[in-house]
C-alpha cells in the first residue's frame, strides 16, 4: 500500500511509524484529525483527555518517565530555550497571576494541605527530583503525552515534530491564554512563530485564505 485511505502518499516526510514499529500514520491526516478534533469540540476533547489522563495514571506515568529517562539530555535543552527565550514573559505571567491571586492562592494551598497532608509531601517530593533535573515541572508530563497523543505530528501543517517541537499555546500567553495542559498542543517551529499572537481559530482563518 502506498497511500494512506485519504490517497495521501506516505512519503517519508508524511509518515509517522509507532515506536514499535507496528503501525503506519499518515501524517496529513493525523493534523487533520487533531484539528477537527480542536476546532469542533474543545470541550469535550478536554473532558476526553482528563478521563483518559484519570483512567490511565499508571501507564501515563510509566510512559513519561521512560521518556524522559531517555531523552533527558534533548528535553533539558529544549526546555532551557523555551525559558531562555520566553524568560521575561514567563516570569512576567507569573508574578501577575500570583498578584492577581494572592489571597486565594493562599487560602486554597492552606486548605489542600491541610485536607492532603500525605500528597503535599508527595508532591513536594516529586517537584524536587524534578528540580534536580531542572526540568520545569509542567513541561516533561504534557510534552511526552502530547507528542504520543499527535503522533508526532505538526497540529497545522502536519509535519514531523519528532527531532523539534515548540509548546504552542492555542490561545496565545500574551492573550491571556493559561499556560496550562488545556491551552498547550506541540507544533512545528515554523508554525509557532508563523502564529505569533494569532488564536487557534485566526490562525485556521489565516491560513485558509
Ligand atoms: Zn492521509
Ligand atoms: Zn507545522
């Protein structure tokens, strides 16, 4: 077979081949699919994705670790540059959210531990090897699920984002977009910075005309 059932060939560039290399993904249809998937139903992919996160906690977890584990060196450069050259912004939103959110942020953190004592440590515990690391500790989890769940595909133009990848926030930071796992897919490098501060729906637009 040398055409996916769209009739797109599966040419190198276009094609993804699953790590054990057991299934064969067109690529076109793949970014075609995730945008159908955004565009149409946000919300319930959403819901889809913290059911499937829930359901598989195990597996996700196994899965990320032994991804990290093994591209530890590329996330941590990949995650320095994405600082190094979105520093001012990133710490910019941060101070503004921890302003915006004080006595909240406060008052929520004072009641969670109070009622979790066991998973603060947990979590204090996690966010430390994570710091070891000096991978943010965002970053690894939604990279490495991303990049299973887009099969390594450009959510725009399809492409292979195996060996390079931006975090593309859907609705842009300087938007007022969150920088959280709802607002975050991967794309290409050259589609980031096409999108500039355009949304995911104004960037469809531009494209399309
Ligand atoms: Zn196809
Ligand atoms: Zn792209």
């Amino acid at each position: 077979m040398v055409n996916c059932k769209k009739g797109h060939e599966f040419t190198p560039a276009n094609t993804y081949i699953s790590p054990d290399g057991k299934h064969r993904k067109c690529r076109i249809c793949q970014s075609a699919r995730l945008k159908k998937k955004y565009r149409e139903n946000r919300k319930h992919v959403l819901n889809k994705r913290s059911e499937y996160r829930l359901k598989n906690k195990r597996a996700l977890h196994e899965y990320q670790t032994k991804y990290i584990e093994n591209n530890k060196e590329k996330l941590l450069i990949l995650w320095k540059d994405y600082y190094h050259s979105n520093k001012e912004r990133i710490q910019q939103y941060q101070k503004q959210y921890r302003k915006d959110n004080k006595e909240r942020m406060l008052k929520m953190s004072a009641n969670y531990k109070k009622k979790n004592p066991a998973r603060c440590r947990e979590y204090v515990r996690k966010r430390n090897a994570l710091k070891r690391n000096q991978l943010g500790n965002f970053s690894c989890w939604m990279e490495s699920y991303y990049r299973w769940q887009q099969k390594d595909t450009c959510i725009y133009c399809g492409g292979d984002i195996s060996s390079n990848f931006h975090l593309e926030h859907m609705t842009p930071l300087a938007r007022e977009g969150l920088h959280s796992w709802d607002n975050t897919c991967l794309s290409c490098p050259r589609c980031n910075l096409r999108k500039g501060t355009l949304t995911f729906e104004e960037f469809e637009v531009a494209n399309n005309v």
